[in-house]
C-alpha cells in the first residue's frame, strides 16, 4: 500500500469516525429533546387539569356565594321582621300596663 492511499484510508477513517461522534451527539441531543419536549407536554397537561378544576371551583364559589347571599338577605328580613315584631310587642305591653 502506498503511502499516499494509507494516509487517504487513515484520513477517511478519521473522518467516519468524526462523523460517528457527531452521529451519536445528533442522536443524544434529539433524545434530549424529545424528552424535554415529553415534559413539557405533561406539564402542559397537568396545567390544563388545574385549570379546569380551578374553573370548576369557580363556577361552585359562584353557586355558593349567590345561595349565601341570598341566606343573607332572608336572615337580614327575619331580623328586621323580629325586631318590629318586639317593638309591637312592647308597644302592646306599655298599653296594657296604662
């Protein structure tokens, strides 16, 4: 074998075996991707779940808020119903005292 075609051959071999390297590194750094893009999806994912939920809780503190108001209200004109009714009532008594 003549130098020049041995130095050719190492020269290629060199060469493929660069090309293997950056093959495995291409491939390593795809994985990598993948995986980090595997990740995100999940946690796009989980976000979405979350929120749902959360809208879901909303919608119920809506529910619930409007009904306590509602209770609020009809205690407030019990309330008032029951102080005039006292009034009345001590009105009453004062007359038939006199």
């Amino acid at each position: 074998m003549t130098p020049f075609l041995k130095k050719t051959l190492d020269d290629i071999s060199e060469r493929l075996d660069a090309l293997e390297e950056v093959l495995a590194s291409s491939r390593h750094q795809a994985a990598q991707a993948e995986q980090r893009r595997k990740e995100a999806l999940e946690a796009q994912l989980k976000h979405r779940k979350q929120l749902v939920t959360l809208q879901h809780k909303a919608n119920e503190y809506d529910a619930i808020r409007a009904q306590h108001d509602q209770i609020a209200a009809t205690h407030q004109s019990i309330h008032q119903g029951l102080r005039r009714l006292l009034a009345l009532t001590k009105a009453l008594a004062a007359e038939m005292r006199q």
